[in-house]
C-alpha cells in the first residue's frame, strides 16, 4: 500500500477520534479569505447612506456566511476534490464529511440569525436569499455555465445586506460593481486546476479595468468636498488594479494552472482595495483606506493557508 493512501487513512482515523484541529478547520473555511468580506458590508452601508451601529454585526454575519458557504463547498466537492486536490482537509482526512456539513449547516444559520437579529426584516429579507444562494451554488450551480453568475449574485447580495438598513437602491452600483469583480474570479477559478489559453486572462483583464474605473467613478471639476473622497477612491482603484491587473497579465504570459490559481487568489486578497474605493466614493474615504489596508494582510496569512 502507498503512502500517499495510508497517510489520509491514518488522519482520518485521528480525526474521527479526536474531532478535526482549529487549523484544519481553518483551512477547511479559508480563514483568511474571510478578510474580503466586511468590506462588503461596509461598502453598502456606506453607499445607502452611512455605516450604523448595526453594520459590524452585519459584517460578521457576512463573515459566518462566508465560512459556512466554504465547508459546504468543500463537502460537496469532496469526491472531485480527492482526485484534482487531495490535500484539501476532507480528501486528506483531516476533517471528516460529516464534520464539515454541520460547520456549514451551524455557521449559515448563525449568520442568518445574527443579520436577523441586529438587522431586523430587512436585513433577514436579504440574508435568506443570500445563504440560498450560496448554497445553490456549492451544490448545483459551481460546474455549470450559471456558476460565475450565482457567484457573482452571492456577492452582489452581500454588499445590499450591508445597505439593508438605509437606502438600498442607491447601494445597487456598488453590488453591481462588486458582483463584476467576482465574475472575473469565479471564470479563472474554474481554470485553476488545468491551466487555460491566455484568452481567459486578458478578458478578465478587461473586465478588472472596467470594475476599477466605475469603481474609480472620476468626473471632472468635482466640486470642493467631493474633491477628496474622488481623490481616495481612485487612488484605491488604482490600487486593486495593480495588484489584481499584473496577477492576469502574469497569468495571460503564462496561462499555467499555478498562474491562474495565483490570479484567483491576488482577486480575494486584492478584494478589500476595491471595496475600499467603492466606500470612499460614497463619502467614506476614511472607511475605505481602512479596508485596503486589509488587503496586504490578506495577502500574508494566505501565504500561511490557501485562500482558494
């Protein structure tokens, strides 16, 4: 017998006695990732109005989402996973089946809960569709032409459960927006196994240029109290271009599946600057420097567990 089978036989014995480790649960969550996904909410509120006394429950409830919407990708993903990713904690015996559908199943519905009760109806009336959603795409839509969209729909509910307590039609750019990031992200994750042609990089390219610049949201002769915040938000636009642009350009000379998945992960961890723009254009620059500065140390504990 190989080592390569004993050793998932050896972890998965220990791990049905002892339960899965915190490090394996963090893995199995992308913890990391996790830092992306208060920008959401903060990003919404900001564009409906203000962030409010309610918004950092809101965000964690984003954040419980978030990990439940991991564990259950993984769960469903755990036979295609031991062929393409066997050292991903379920196929490498780390965390058990059944173990990672009740962290799926407890932190979605803590998530809904905590919108529930710190956001009232509203945010309940988005947080619903949203959990749904994200579970419609672990589990049926990933491996269909609907995936990038469903994904790009979680995200764009995301933003508008942060606008659910103010003016939410005027949070509807920033969810737009958002969800054409995560679009591009969602189409080069599903080359992240094989590899693609560099046509698949260079048209994300051009859809992050797009999402930067009405991101960015210039115009000309803004009048004096605008002049700042237009200053922050393209200078933060300019920022996740950057970082998320030269990722594909990298991957579009080279369009190998370590460059595509290098590119999946500069778009999650480069995630925050473009939040950050979208919120300092809505008149919260300080809010939005805030959350670029999560990008940089997004980018150092994936470097510690694997974002993707």
């Amino acid at each position: 017998m190989s080592e390569t089978v004993v050793r998932p036989a050896v972890a998965a014995r220990a791990a049905r006695s002892r339960g899965p480790r915190w490090r394996d649960l963090a893995e199995l969550v992308r913890a990391p990732a996790a830092l992306s996904v208060p920008g959401d909410v903060i990003a919404g509120a900001a564009a409906a109005g203000g962030v409010r006394p309610a918004t950092p429950a809101l965000a964690a409830a984003s954040v419980c989402l978030y990990w439940g919407g991991m564990a259950a990708n993984d769960w469903a993903d755990r036979e295609v996973d031991a062929l393409e990713r066997p050292q991903r904690p379920i196929p490498s015996g780390r965390v058990q089946p059944g173990h990672a559908a009740l962290v799926a199943a407890g932190l979605t519905a803590a998530g809904v809960g905590l919108a529930a009760l710190t956001g009232g109806r509203r945010a309940a009336a988005v947080a619903v569709p949203l959990a749904g959603a994200v579970w419609a795409y672990d589990v049926w839509a990933k491996n269909t032409a609907a995936g990038p969209a469903f994904m790009a729909a979680c995200r764009g509910l995301d933003v508008l459960l942060g606008a659910s307590g103010g003016r939410m039609r005027d949070a509807v750019p920033a969810a737009l927006t958002v969800a054409a990031h995560t679009y591009t992200v969602t189409e080069l994750s599903r080359r992240e196994v094989e590899g693609a042609t560099a046509a698949l990089p260079l048209s994300t390219l051009a859809g992050t240029a797009v999402v930067a610049a009405a991101a960015a949201g210039w115009r000309a002769r803004p009048p004096g109290p605008a002049r700042l915040r237009q200053a922050a938000a393209g200078l933060l636009a300019a920022w996740y271009a950057a970082g998320y642009g030269s990722a594909q350009v990298r991957a579009a000379a080279e369009p190998t599946a370590g460059r595509i998945r290098a590119a999946v992960g500069a778009g999650i961890t480069d995630l925050p600057t473009l939040q950050g723009a979208l919120t300092a254009k809505a008149g919260s620059p300080a809010y939005g420097i805030g959350l670029a500065l999560m990008a940089p140390l997004a980018r150092r504990l994936a470097r510690k567990v694997s974002p993707t």
